[in-house]
C-alpha cells in the first residue's frame, strides 16, 4: 500500500464573535459582574435550581492547599 500525503495550506481564521469593530452590536460588550450575578441567581431561583455543594478539596495538592492557606490567611474565602 502506498500512501501519499500531501500538505494542504493553512487556513487563517478570524474570530467573528469578538471584534472590535464599529456598527457590530458585540464590539466593545462590557459585563457588569454584580449584575451577571444578580440575574444568574434570579435565574436558578426561577428553575428551582438547587446550590451545587463546593468542591471538598480532598484531593488538592500540597501546593494549591499553601495557595489556599494563604489566601485565608490574607481574609480572604476561596
């Protein structure tokens, strides 16, 4: 069996969903995070989502648990 490979060109691709450009109704879309959680949680009171329970950190390693500490340590709350 032969096999011939041939080597297709590269294709350059632009984003089409972030740009900058004026008259795109995108550019420049700036969240408001206090907002975005507001809503998010209207959102799932809406659905009667329940609160998903954070990760127990059973498995974290001994690095990220320093992190974590210290974070803590700053009054700070993962």
């Amino acid at each position: 069996m032969i096999a011939v490979f041939v080597k297709r060109p590269v294709a350059i691709m632009a984003s089409t969903t972030s740009s900058s450009e004026p008259g795109i109704p995108e550019a420049g879309l700036v969240i408001d995070m206090a907002d975005l959680a507001t809503r998010l949680a209207a959102r799932r009171a809406e659905l009667s989502l329940p609160d998903l329970p954070r990760n127990t950190g059973t498995r974290r390693t001994p690095s990220k648990r320093a992190l974590l500490k210290a974070i803590e340590e700053l009054s700070g709350k993962w």
